[in-house]
C-alpha cells in the first residue's frame, strides 16, 4: 500500500527574490515521468534549474536530482519528503528562477522542501494498493442491476462497452474480483465470458 495524487497540481514561493514554481504529476512509468519532465523543461526554458524527483512503484524506480544546484541542496530533499509521506508513482520538479541572491545551501534547502511541501499540502491524495482488473459481459436489462451490486462490493467500473451484450471492465481488490468471478451477483443475474485480465494498483478507501 502506498500514497500517491490523484490529479496535478501547482504551487509557487519566494524566497530573496527567487522565485521556486512546484508542479507535482502522478505518473506509472519512467518514460511518462520523463516525457513529463521535458514539458517542463520546455515550459520553463528560461529557468536556470528544473530540479526533480520521480518513484514509480511499477519499476522499483526512483531519481533524484539538482540540476546544477549544489549536491544535496534540492533533490534529495525532495526525494526526504516524498518518502516521508509515502508517496509513489508520483513526479515532483521544482522550478527556480534566480533572483540574484545566493540563499546558501540552508537556505536553497529550505526553499526546495517549501516548494514541494507547499504544493503536496494542497493535493489530492489518494491511497493504492495492488488490486485486479477484470472484465464480462452483461445483457442491457441487466445493467443497473449489476451497477447497484458492484457499488455494494467496492467494485468500481472503468469503462463500458456497448456492443450485442454490455462489456464491462471493472477494478477492485483481489479477494473481491475473484469472489465476483466465483459466486452469483444475484439470482437473476448471470456474469457471462469473466475474465481477469492483470494486476493493477487501485485507489482504496
């Protein structure tokens, strides 16, 4: 079980003048965080550093760094606070504008923990937790039977697709997708072609 933001997010501080613009992602890959770290890049080109750090649980990954800041003064300290709050698959870059004051490698410190702090306090965070994803067919007359018996399951539908029968694609827990597959939803109804289709992290209560 791991922490991780639901939808992204901004913050921005001063301090002597440099002004730090933090923008937090949720990502599930290296390659998104990376794809996501160049829009930055490219965003804020002017900007002397665009120090980061990304975990992404997936791939057992994590980077850190401080783009020419001095060794330690930026992404490690992000990396402590990310880790701190238990936070995965997530990327977090703090941009700088110099503002033609030296902050010393305290100060430079302090004003990249309270950027990204400043913009996590604000987020939407959300718990996960490895889950299953699965799918099956249900006829029309049935479908908001099968709604209301997935709500009462913790059960959430991801999408629906609308063919000869209903296609459902649903994500839950692992011991609620399986008692699913294995037991009746009701008496008049039957889940028909149930397949589990892989393992997924899910947001849980």
């Amino acid at each position: 079980m791991f922490y991780t933001i639901k939808d992204e997010c901004s913050a921005e501080i001063t301090e002597k003048k440099s002004k730090f613009i933090c923008n937090v992602f949720h990502v599930e890959s290296v390659q998104e965080a990376e794809d996501k770290l160049n829009i930055i890049r490219k965003k804020y080109h002017d900007a002397r550093h665009n120090c980061y750090v990304y975990k992404v649980v997936e791939e057992d990954a994590f980077k850190a760094s401080d783009d020419g800041e001095p060794s330690g003064t930026a992404g490690v300290p992000m990396l402590n606070i990310v880790n701190g709050r238990n936070l995965s698959n997530i990327l977090v870059v703090v941009t700088r504008y110099f503002g033609g004051i030296l902050l010393g490698t305290g100060g430079l410190v302090r004003a990249y923990s309270l950027a990204t702090t400043t913009a996590l306090d604000d987020s939407n965070i959300i718990k996960q937790e490895m889950g299953l994803e699965a799918s099956f067919n249900v006829e029309y007359k049935e479908l908001e039977e099968v709604k209301y018996h997935l709500k009462n399951r913790n059960i959430v539908i991801s999408s629906q697709e609308y063919l000869e029968n209903v296609r459902i694609f649903v994500e839950g827990r692992e011991e609620d997708i399986l008692k699913l597959q294995n037991e009746k939803l009701s008496e008049r109804v039957e889940l028909k072609d149930f397949v589990v289709l892989k393992k997924k992290y899910i947001e849980i209560e």
